[in-house]
C-alpha cells in the first residue's frame, strides 16, 4: 500500500501535533475540525513550533515553507479522503464511531481508520465500522512532535495487514512503535494510573502538597511530576482515562479516580490549555 495522504481529524493539542509529525515526514497532511477556529488556531500553532525549532537550531529555516506547503487545512469533512486517517477527537465512543462512518462513506475501504484513544476499547469502535479490519489503535503521547513511543493497538479484527502498514508509518515518522493488545489502558496508560492516583491520594489525606510531590519526584528523575504531567495532557482527557481504566478493571479500589481531579474538570480548571490547572499559567 502507498501511503501518500494522511488526515487528522480533530486540531486539538493532540491533532495539530500529529498533524505536524506527518507534515514533517513529507506527506500531504489534511487537518480537520469542525470549528473552524480550531483550525485556524491550530495553523498558528504548528507555524509557531516549526520557528520555535529553527530558533533552536533543531530545523532548517528553508524547510519550514516545505513542509507548511504539505498541509490542507479544512472544516468541510468532504475533504477528507487520504490513504491513512487518525482520528484525535473527544474520548466519546459514539462520537468516534460517528466520525469513522462518515469517514468510511467518503474512502476507500482500504483506507486505515486509525484511533488514537487513551483507554476506549478498539475493538468496541471496529465493530460499528464497515470493514473492522482496517480499524486499528495508533496512540501517540502529547507533545506528539516531542514524544517518541507510539502505541500500535491491535483490535479483535484488526488485520495483520493494517498492523504492518501502522508499524511501517510509525517509524517513517521517526516515532518508536510497539504492537499491543487491545486491552484496557493499553500499556502505558495502565502502567501510569498509580503514578496519578496515588500522587493524588497523598492530597487528600493532607500528607504533602502538590508542588512538593512534584519537586520530589522530579529530583528522583521523573522529567515532570504527577501534577505538572496532568496539566500538559488536560486534566479532563486524564480523568477522563482514569475512569475508563477503573470502570473497565471492574472498579479496583487502588484505581479509583480523585474528586480532587474531578472537581477541576468541573471547574474548568484543566491546565495549560485553560491557562489554570494544579498551576497558574497565566
């Protein structure tokens, strides 16, 4: 299969990141959103980072007009056809599924409908889309432009051709693929829910505060503490992922998501991209 147009849905902090890495890489990248501020938000985003990389010497000034040139930006659905279409919009099953059938009306059906879910079921979403086999988890790590792993995430139908062609695409955009099962959390993000859930428990029985926690586990040699890792990613996506992990598992007790992370989302208070979190940013 030729992979030579890719589509991101979704120009959020994660789609635009995304959307850079594929621009990146030389392909014809489509960026779409239904709010078409969004989109222009993000344009002005990913315009901002490639001169923030030339500043720092990490890009080569004639090589941002390049790979600008590569992107279609759009708030009309229709022009979304292409070879590979990652969706990063709302963690909502019955939003995901929505768009991929929209998506799968106007494709090929050898399109790949690829997910980057946190924690939804893969296998849950192939099922409602024509042709589950070529419905596949391809999960990256915010800052997608930064972060290297990527997790490659096998539905129950998924085939082992839309594996292959996922895995090949990962390492054309210079990211570290591993192939897992899909399963609750995948891998990473079961492995770190106790890293947040338990920073957050040591809240709320008033052991130490958040900056503390933070302090400490970085100068033990974690890049960023618990506190500041929740505001990057939004405390409503890892809240968000935190009950779908508990609630999937069977609600452990050790898993269960803080009010103190359920009251932030509800104030709003959802880190950088609302300028307030466990910090102030603005």
């Amino acid at each position: 299969m030729m992979m030579n147009a890719i589509c991101i849905c979704g120009a959020g902090t994660m789609g635009n990141g995304i959307a850079q890495v594929s621009a990146s890489a030389g392909f014809k990248t489509i960026l779409y959103d239904v709010n078409e501020e969004m989109i222009q938000k993000a344009k002005g985003k990913i315009e901002k980072d490639l001169q923030a990389l030339i500043d720092k010497q990490k890009l080569a000034p004639d090589k941002k007009e390049t790979i600008l040139q590569q992107f279609v930006f759009t708030s009309d659905i229709k022009d979304c056809i292409a070879d590979i279409i990652i969706e990063a919009v709302i963690e909502n099953l019955e939003v995901k599924t929505s768009l991929f059938n929209q998506l799968a009306a106007l494709n090929s059906d050898k399109t790949i409908l690829a997910t980057n879910t946190s924690s939804l079921s893969v296998s849950a979403i192939a099922k409602e889309i024509p042709k589950p086999e070529r419905v596949a988890g391809l999960h990256f790590f915010n800052p997608a432009p930064v972060m290297k792993l990527v997790e490659v995430v096998r539905g129950e139908q998924t085939s082992e051709e839309t594996i292959l062609q996922l895995v090949k695409l990962t390492k054309t955009f210079g990211k570290t693929p591993v192939v897992c099962k899909d399963s609750p959390g995948f891998i990473v993000n079961r492995v770190a829910r106790p890293y947040y859930i338990e920073s957050l428990r040591l809240i709320e029985e008033g052991i130490a505060d958040f900056e503390t926690i933070d302090r400490l586990l970085e100068s033990k040699g974690f890049k960023m503490g618990p506190f500041k890792l929740m505001d990057l990613i939004g405390n409503d996506i890892n809240y968000a992922v935190s009950c779908s992990v508990y609630e999937q598992l069977n609600k452990p007790e050790r898993l269960k998501p803080s009010s103190i992370q359920k009251e932030k989302v509800e104030k709003g208070e959802l880190g950088k991209k609302t300028g307030k979190g466990y910090y102030d940013y603005k």
